[in-house]
C-alpha cells in the first residue's frame, strides 16, 4: 500500500501545543513560540512513525460566512484568540513550510473543509489520507480511503479512527455524521441541536429513520403531525418543532468541496527544519534536527 498523505487541522495543532506548553518558552525576540515548538515535535513524531508521502497544514477562517448567516451564535462564544497564540498563527506558514511541508488555506471556508477536500482529492487519485484533528465533524470523512488520526490520550502516539469505530464509539455511519450533529448538537460549534435530544437519541433516530430527512418525514410537521412515527411524543415534537434549525445545523456540519490540486511526494526537510528552528531561536529543537541523519533518530 503506498504512503498516506497526512493533513492536519492546524488551528488545533496550535491552540493544543499552546495549552499544553508554559508561555515561558520564548524564542528570538522573547515572543512565546511554545505552540510551534509543541506543533513541530507533534508533525515530526507523525513524519516518523506514519510515514506519510507529505504533510499539508490547513487553515482556514474562524467561522464561514455563510454558516454564521445560517445561524449566527454559530462560534460566537468562542473566547478571541490570545494575544501570544495569534502571533504564533502569524509566522505559522512560514515555520512549517520550512520542514519541507506545506500549507493551505481559505479565507471563506474553514480548516475542517480543506480536510475533507484533500481526502477526496487524495481518493480519487488511489491514495489514503490521515487527518490529524481533534474535531469529531470530521468524521464524516472516513471511508475506505481516509481516517480520523486522533493524539492518543497522556499517552505517545496516535489512534486510528476508522469507520467501525466511528459506529463502535456513536452507532451511526460516517455518512451520518452531519444529520447527527444536526440532531445532537455541537457545544463547540455553538449548535443546540433539537432541545431535549441527546447522543443516545440521535443515534437511535438515524438508525431507524436512516438521515435527518428522514426522521423529519417521519415525524411530519407541526400542521400535520404523524404519530405512528413509532418515536416518543417528546421526542418527535422536538424535532417536529425545530425542523428549520435542525436543518441549518446539518448545513453548518456538512463539510464543503473546495477545488484543491493533489499535493507531490515531499519529505521531511531535517535539515530546513534545524535552520527555520534556529531562525525563531528554538535552540534546542534546532540542534536535535542538525545532528538526526533520519527522523527515527528523533523517536523518544
């Protein structure tokens, strides 16, 4: 099987290596970098255990226009990024580039639809992608040609999500992920979902209805209710009640298609990563790549 192409959602790269890391470690200038120095180790520990054909980091707008319009507390209670991690953000494209990867991105569209753009360029072109994200809309990308890579928890390492633990861990397909959401919510997308409807629900609703249209159909309107839906009065004027919102969610949620080129086979540049470190003055990452004569070297 040839090499995967890895992608990875770069604004949880930074904000997770930002928390993990103390403001303390600061580079040439005294500015905070401990987000690039966490990102870097984290993509350098992928490079070396995953081998993947290249690495692409997208970025992408905070909330896109058009979900905002659809529903505006969409990302509203969102803190603003601090003021340390933005200037990280800023010199981002820069430091990874100088690795030998590469960066995408959108000033319309979010991080999460390039993901899921690379997978299906990446699919058509017979290859397999691993996106490396902590958000679970992504899950909605999994099929026979792409995974969710998750960062194993207090442990080293990564776990794969494929589509049977996607329905292990939810007990829906990946395909039915946007109706999920839709009916669930999203606390960290600001999404409500239908009052009173919670995970267990939701599942239960889009294995016996199959998508959100389906349980709406079932469930008929609030001028022409159906009640041999077979569902719980509650739960079903929930829905019933809320179909307008419920279906923006699941616009919201569904992933769009951005017309993107197939990324070339790039290897990690050690040596263009030692030189980019020692620029932002990460002296000691610097001096680990200098002296690596292969990324196993800097297995720990």
């Amino acid at each position: 099987m040839s090499a995967p192409l890895l992608v990875v959602d770069a604004p949880f790269l930074m904000y997770r290596s930002f928390f993990a890391l103390p403001e303390s470690i600061t580079g040439a200038g005294g500015q905070p970098v401990g987000a690039l120095l966490g990102g870097a180790n984290l993509l350098l520990r992928a490079a070396a255990d995953l081998e993947p054909r290249a690495i692409v980091l997208c970025f992408g707008a905070e909330a896109a226009k058009y979900r905002v319009k659809l529903y505006p507390p969409y990302h509203a209670a969102r803190p603003p990024v601090p003021e340390a991690l933005q200037w990280q953000f800023d010199q981002a494209v820069e430091f990874f580039t100088g690795f030998g990867w590469s960066a995408q991105s959108s000033e319309d569209l979010e991080a999460d639809d390039l993901l899921g753009s690379y997978a299906l360029v990446e699919a058509a072109a017979g290859g397999s992608t691993l996106i490396l994200t902590g958000d679970r809309d992504m899950y909605q990308c999994v099929d026979d040609h792409a995974s969710v890579l998750y960062l194993k928890s207090r442990k080293v390492g990564f776990e794969t999500v494929d589509a049977a633990e996607v329905e292990r861990r939810y007990g829906i397909t990946p395909a039915q992920v946007p109706d999920f959401i839709a009916l669930r919510g999203d606390p960290s997308d600001g999404l409500p979902g239908a009052p009173g409807v919670g995970e267990k629900t939701a599942a239960e609703l889009l294995r016996r209805h199959g998508s959100l249209e389906g349980v709406l159909a079932a469930v008929g309107t609030p001028e022409q209710p159906k009640l041999d839906h077979g569902e719980r009065p509650r739960v079903a004027a929930a829905v019933r009640d809320h179909a307008d919102e419920v279906r923006a969610f699941r616009e919201i949620a569904l992933l769009r298609t951005v017309e993107l080129e197939r990324p070339p086979d790039a290897a990690t540049d050690l040596a263009g990563g030692a030189e980019i470190a020692g620029r932002f003055g990460l002296g000691q990452l610097s001096g680990r790549l200098g002296e690596a004569t292969s990324l196993a070297d800097l297995r720990v």
